[in-house]
C-alpha cells in the first residue's frame, strides 16, 4: 500500500495512488484486462468538537438568617442546560431572652436631675455691660457630661443703702421705693437697722424737747427683675435720694447680685461648681461668688449600679450597670433583665453564648445546601 503524506486520510492516499500509476503508464494501446474503476472523491466531514459550557447558577443571599435554600431544576431536563431557582428564603429571628434583651430593646439612661443656686455680687455698671448669661450657661455646661442639659435662670437684685436721719418702718419705706422705681412692691426688699433700743428711746426724748432727733436708720434695699435690660433705669433712680415721710435718704452707690438658679440633669449627680470656677467664668471684671450645696436631687431613672437593684439568685449586676437606667426614679423586680445577667457568663458576653447555638445550626444547613446546588 502506497505510503500517505502526513496528515493525509487513508481514502484520499489511495485514490491519489491510483491516479499517479495511469499517469504514468499511459493510455493503453490493447485489449483492456477490466473496465477501469474511477473512485468518487469521498468528502470526509470533520466535526469540530463541541466545547459544553455549564453555567454556575447564581445565588444571591439576602442578608438574614437562611434555614433552607432548596434548588428548583425548570426547563427541559434532556439538554445540557439548566436553570436553577432558589426557592423563597426563610427568615427566623432569635428568641427574645434575658441575655439578649438589653442589646435588641433599647435600655433607657439613668438620668438624675439637680439644682443649686450661684450667686455673683458685681458692680451694677459691670451687670449692665460685661455680664453674658449665655456664655456663662456654656462655660458651665462644659464642665458636664458632653449631653448634660443644663438649664439657667438669672434673676438680678439691685441693690443700694439708705441712711435717713430718723427712724423708719418697712411699711413706710417699701412702698416708696417700688414708687420711685415704677416696679411692684413684691419686687422689692428691704432690711432696716435701726440705732439700739435704749439710744432710741433717749432720742426720743431730745426729740421731745428740742423738735428733732438724732436717730438713724440704714434701709438695704433691693429691687429683683429677671429682665437684664431694666437694670440701666433701675441703677439711675435707685441712686437718687429717697424721700420717706419727709425724711430724705442718701443714696449709696448700686451693686448687682445675679443670682444663679441652674439645674444639670445627666447620667451621674451633678455638683455644684466651685466658687473659684466659677469666678473664672469672669475673666474681666471683679466678682465675689457664692455657691450653694446642691438640693431637689431626683432620679428619672434610676441607675441599675443603685442599691435598690437587686438581682435574683445565680445572676449579678452586669458590668456596666452605672450606665444602664431602671424603668423608674427606682430600680425593682421588672428591671431585672436590663440590670442583671448570669453569673455563669462573662460581663457583657452574655449575647454572644445565648446567640451561638442557633446561628451555628443554621449554618450548617446553609452550608450543606449551598453544596447540593
């Protein structure tokens, strides 16, 4: 059999064979041995290889908690395709429990509210001008918790000293002063010092014989007002000369005392500023400061870290009770799930050991049906 070229199929080199022998022998001259059979050319179809392609089906997960993740095959199950359908995903939330409640349910901050009162005695002109109630109530925020609300009323007491010749009465004296002043009489304040008893009654009686006396009295008189913009008119007519049953008083130079009424409510017990602080708060002018004990401390909830809390037996207070609130001014039985955990669990993990179990057997049936797609 004749050799073929390389990459030559069998049929095709025997044809090719054939043809090169009649060629080169010739047409013939005589009698033919046999009819002479011309092969057909064969057509040889090569068929290319047929490259499958799978596609992966693709899966999107919801970001929940997945219990079973069935595969659905649709279409024609005789063809190399298939699609693959995730079926409805199911959704299961972790039971509520004494562990996890604090982290799901939102625990309301203790929150304590107090009141003190500062006093800052100035001149009035420095109570008129330099005085800020606003940059004072942020200076003394700034020194409580970031969130502290912290609340200030001033209320202004101008005030001046008397001295009239004579004896007075608070009768007499108070209700000229709110005249003079065009303020009502329940603004007005008065402290009156008299010469002694025995002086007085020897005045009286050089009185009798002369017409006059030598008594004095010294009226401290104050006018209270909340509106910081009275104070102008107020230090302008409390510095005249008072006229009280025909006896003139003079005047002393008017001072203001701002008094201070503030309430702090946060997490903690607020304290009352220092004097020294509060004296810094007045860089530039000259102030004397007094500051009272704090009073009216009331819980609006009370910290769980209180000893009215008390936890059930095999459970103590969780680590950071200080800043976990009671439901009420005090802590009591139905706060026992915000204040309190096992004492089996490590402070704060508590969560994590209650949750663990459940997630981790949901997983591996995500898992396993992951793989079965």
């Amino acid at each position: 059999m004749a050799q073929c070229k390389h990459g030559h199929l069998q049929v095709s080199c025997i044809e090719e064979s054939l043809v090169r022998r009649l060629s080169s022998h010739g047409p013939s001259a005589g009698p033919s041995s046999g009819p002479v059979t011309t092969l057909a050319p064969v057509v040889v179809t090569t068929l290319a290889p047929v490259v499958a392609t799978t596609l992966a089906p693709v899966t999107t997960l919801a970001p929940v908690v997945v219990t079973t993740l069935a595969p659905v095959t649709m279409g024609d199950t005789s063809s190399n395709t298939s699609v693959t359908t995730l079926a409805p995903v199911v959704t299961t939330l972790a039971p509520m429990n004494q562990s996890n409640m604090t982290t799901m349910m939102p625990v309301p901050e203790p929150m304590a509210t107090v009141s003190f009162n500062v006093s800052v005695s100035m001149s009035a002109e420095d109570a008129i001008s330099n005085f800020n109630l606003t940059a004072y109530q942020m200076s003394l925020a700034a020194t409580y918790e970031p969130d502290a609300q912290v609340t200030v009323v001033a209320v202004f007491k101008m005030k001046v000293e008397y001295s009239f010749a004579g004896a007075v009465t608070e009768a007499a004296v108070k209700p000229q002063i709110a005249t003079v002043n065009s303020v009502s009489e329940s603004q007005v304040s008065v402290v009156i010092t008299a010469v002694p008893a025995s002086r007085r009654l020897e005045s009286l009686r050089r009185l009798d014989s002369h017409g006059s006396s030598s008594a004095t009295s010294t009226v401290a008189a104050e006018i209270a007002t909340e509106n910081q913009n009275q104070l102008e008119a107020l230090q302008t007519t409390m510095e005249q000369p008072l006229v009280v049953g025909g006896v003139t008083a003079v005047a002393s130079n008017a001072t203001v005392d701002v008094e201070l009424v503030t309430t702090v409510v946060q997490s903690t017990i607020a304290a009352p500023p220092s004097a020294a602080a509060v004296g810094g708060f007045f860089p530039n002018v000259e102030v004397v400061v007094e500051v009272s004990e704090a009073y009216g401390v009331v819980w609006t909830n009370m910290a769980c870290s209180d000893s009215s809390m008390s936890c059930n037996a095999g459970r103590q207070k969780r680590e950071n009770a200080a800043s976990l609130g009671c439901s009420d001014a005090e802590c009591g039985p139905t706060d026992e799930d915000t204040c309190c955990e096992s004492t089996g669990l490590a402070g704060g993990n508590s969560n994590a050991e209650t949750l663990s179990k459940p997630l981790a057997s949901i997983f591996v049936v995500f898992v396993s049906s992951f793989f079965l797609l």
